[in-house]
C-alpha cells in the first residue's frame, strides 16, 4: 500500500518480514552473486533499500565494509540476525532513503536488487546511488521489467502491480547517464527468491562504472 508521498509503507514491509522466513531468501540475489569477479576486494558497499539483507550479508563475505539501509525496522533486525549467523558485521541505517542523507563519492560498491517505488523517487535514488560511489565504483542493479506485470499475473514471480514502478532498460540507461555501461539486459529468468519471487519473470539486470 503506497502512503501519500508514493512508496510502500514501512508497516507494509514490517509485516512482511514479521514472517519467520526470509522473504526473499537469505541467499544472494543471483545477479549480483554473478559479478562477484568484478568487484574489490576490499572497500566500501552500500544498499539502499536492504530488506532483510541478504545481499548486505553476502558483501560483508566478499571482504567489503557494507552499510544496509531500509525503511523497515524488521528488516533491518533479520539482516543483523542473518550477518551474525553468518559471521559477519553490517552496519544498518534506519531510514527513509528519500529523505537520508547519502554518502557522496565515498563508496567503492551500490548494490540495488529490487528496489521498485515512485518513477519521480526512482530516478533521484538512482541519481544519489550513482553520486554515492568513488569514481570507478560500480552500480549493481536488478529490477522487474515492464513486462513483469503479465509474468506475475501467470506465474506469480513477484514484483509490484504498477506499471511505473517497473523497469526498462532504458530507463536505467537514462538514470544511470553518464556512467559507463558494462552490462545491461533485459531477460526472462527463474527467480527463486523466498517465497516472494518464486518462478518464472521477466527481469532488467545491469551494471554501471562511474566514470573516473
Ligand atoms: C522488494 S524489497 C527488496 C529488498 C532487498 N533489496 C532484496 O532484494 O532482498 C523492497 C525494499 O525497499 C524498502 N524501501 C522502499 N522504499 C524505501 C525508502 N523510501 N527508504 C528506504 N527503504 C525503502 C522496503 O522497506 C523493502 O525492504
């Protein structure tokens, strides 16, 4: 349920993640497991809109020194609860991303998976999670596709209802202007993320270089 300025509501998220299980698993998103050549050894990382933490999580294992960021407090507990069964230390904000104070060149790594709200808090998201990075530092982003509204529908793969809360290719060209494009698809996959993104979707996955 979308409040007044446009982006699901914490008790909508805190619901969700009152459940036992990990909504969207505890694993990795694929996506970004996949460039794990590809990033630092060592550094900074940050995740807006970190959810339950799972990809927090997995960069503190990759050796990164990882700030998560969400809007749901539940959230923010299960990501500290999973971080120290696994061994590791995330630092978590509790925060409104539209209105949280970003880092400004100071991050080596941003990884977004799945962050679908308001077309107008998009793009400055993107905007801020791009000025957040070093130059060199890299945007990892995955988000459902346009076409995800029919996937969902037949398939019940996730994502949310509105179509201009979805992605296109495109558009996170357009968001992402000014950096170089190291890959950027849209593709039909397999989710299987919790129990929120099971089956069969239609997905934009990219990652973007600040330029030095
Ligand atoms: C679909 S979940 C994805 C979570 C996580 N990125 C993942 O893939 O596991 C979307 C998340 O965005 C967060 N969120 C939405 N709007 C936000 C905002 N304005 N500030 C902070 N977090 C926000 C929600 O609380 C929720 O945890």
């Amino acid at each position: 349920m979308p409040d007044a300025l446009g982006t699901p509501a914490t008790p909508f998220w805190d619901a969700r993640y009152a459940e036992e299980a990990y909504a969207y698993g505890t694993a990795p998103n694929a996506w970004l497991a996949s460039q794990a050549s590809h990033l630092p050894a060592s550094g900074r990382a940050l995740v807006p809109a970190s959810g339950e933490g799972r990809d927090a999580v997995w960069l503190a294992e990759q050796g990164l020194t990882v700030t998560a960021v969400d809007l749901s407090a539940a959230g923010l507990a299960k990501t500290h609860r999973l971080a120290d069964a696994r061994g590791v230390d995330v630092a978590t904000v509790h925060a409104d991303l539209r209105t949280w104070d970003w880092p400004l060149a100071e991050v080596d790594v941003v990884a977004l998976s799945f962050v679908h709200v308001e077309p107008h808090v998009r793009s400055d998201l993107h905007r801020r999670a791009l000025a957040a990075l070093k130059p060199g530092g890299l945007v990892v982003v995955e988000g459902f596709h346009i076409g995800q509204l029919v996937y969902r529908a037949v398939h019940g793969s996730g994502g949310p209802g509105r179509a201009d809360m979805l992605f296109t290719a495109d558009l996170l060209r357009a968001d992402f202007e000014g950096a170089d494009v190291l890959a950027l698809e849209e593709t039909e996959t397999t989710l299987r993320e919790g129990a929120y993104h099971d089956g069969l979707a239609k997905v934009v996955r990219g990652v973007f270089r600040k330029r030095a």
